[in-house]
C-alpha cells in the first residue's frame, strides 16, 4: 500500500495536518537527541522525514532508516540527495531488526507502530537494539477528547480520505488511515505496552489537543 502511494505521502501528509506533521516530527527527535549526539534508527522511515530532522538536529550523529517498502524507500533516497544529507536507508521489518543488540543510542519509530503486524515483537527488538542507557521515541495518532475531538474526528473520518482519495487515487490507503487510528490502543494502555516489552519509564505528551501522542521510553538497566 505505501509502495502505491510513495509519490503523493509527503505532499498528502503535509496538506492533510495543515504542516503539523512537521512540527510533531521537529519536537519528537528533540526528545530523542536528549542525551546529544550517537547513532540512531528511524524504523518505519517511510521517506525519511524523521531521519532527516535527526541528521539536521544532530549533523554528527550517525542515522539509519529502515523500512519495508521499496518505493518508500527510493523516495527516501532522492531526498537524502537533494538535501545533501548522510542517511542510510535499509529495507527491513520492525519485527526483525537486522543489527545487533545495544547497536543504537536511540531509536524513533514515526505514524509506523500502527501498521506493523506484530507489536510486541516490534517493541522487543526496539529493547534489544537500544543500548542500556537509550531512548525510544514512538510518534502515533490518538483519538483527541471533547467538542474539538467530535470536530477533528468529523474531519478524519470523511474528508481526509475524500481528499486522499482524490489526490493519489488509492481510496483504500486514506480509509485505512483513520481506520488503523481507531483500531489503536489508548495512550495508558499503549504504555503499559512498552513496559512490559522492557522500558522502564514511559512519558507520555499530548500534541495538538491529543491527535498526535510523543511517547519517550527508556530501556530498563
Ligand atoms: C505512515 S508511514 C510513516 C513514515 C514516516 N515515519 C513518517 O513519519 O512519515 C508508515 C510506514 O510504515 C512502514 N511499515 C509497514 N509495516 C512495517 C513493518 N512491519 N516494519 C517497519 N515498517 C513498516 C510502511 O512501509 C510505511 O512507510
């Protein structure tokens, strides 16, 4: 499905929240760079985004980009090149990270833990590949509260996939959107999830009335 829609993802991404995404990837890696500069993985890089912002917060820091599209992945690529920036982009799966345990200082995973298949596994293997002291930084859709929630849920649910539809002409792509949202765990529970696959402190930030939720989780030493 991501191979499909590879050409339209960035400019979809950034008209469907206004540019939010931006400023929600922008704050996350700051959350990620706490202990400075070290090498990170961006799992579910997609085109690269968050790998990027890393590389431009932290220009010394050494940045790998995994993902299992292709396409994505190509994109990715071209992007590195035009920007000028040192990313190695992988194809891989976040239930099977192909690098060794405590390789990385820090990992992010950006609107990807919603689509793996197995989410345990996932976030076993991101506990495995962090060092003792790392950090893992999960940016994810919510499901915002009150009259707001009623408005935005109105918008997420029938416009953007209209506009989704329209723009890249896969109409399964932006209803699985809101669908996968939906399907997601509340942010407690999401919590609880990550430490039972081995954090030890999970923090949890609301970002724009609570559409989008930073989870920072530290590895259990
Ligand atoms: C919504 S995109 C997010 C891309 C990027 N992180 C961003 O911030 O724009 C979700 C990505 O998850 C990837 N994906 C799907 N299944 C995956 C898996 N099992 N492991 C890792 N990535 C996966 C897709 O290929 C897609 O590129």
């Amino acid at each position: 499905m991501f191979d499909r829609i590879s050409r339209w993802y960035d400019l979809l991404n950034h008209l469907l929240s206004a540019g939010q995404d931006m400023v929600w990837r922008r704050r996350g890696v700051k959350r990620l760079l706490r202990m400075g500069r070290g090498v990170f993985l961006d799992v579910a890089t997609g085109t690269g985004d968050v790998a990027f912002e890393i590389k431009r917060q932290s220009p010394q820091s050494l940045v790998v980009g995994l993902d299992p599209a292709e396409k994505m992945l190509e994109v990715a690529r071209k992007k590195a090149l035009r920007k000028g920036l040192s990313v190695l982009f992988v194809r891989g799966e976040g239930e099977r990270l192909p690098f060794k345990d405590g390789a990385f200082d820090g990992v992010a995973i950006a609107f990807g833990i919603r689509n793996v298949e197995d989410r345990r596994a996932t976030l076993s293997e991101f506990a495995r590949v962090l060092k003792r002291d790392g950090v893992l930084v999960i940016l994810e859709f919510s499901k915002p509260e009150g009259l707001a929630g009623k408005v935005y849920n109105l918008y997420f649910h029938h416009i953007l996939p209209l506009i989704g539809w329209v723009v890249s002409g896969d109409r399964e792509a932006y209803t699985y959107l809101p669908r996968s949202v939906e399907e997601f765990p509340a942010p407690e529970q999401f919590a609880r999830e990550l430490m039972e696959a081995g954090f030890s402190r999970v923090l949890m930030e609301p970002y724009t009335m609570g559409i989008c939720y930073c989870y920072t989780a530290f590895k259990e030493v």
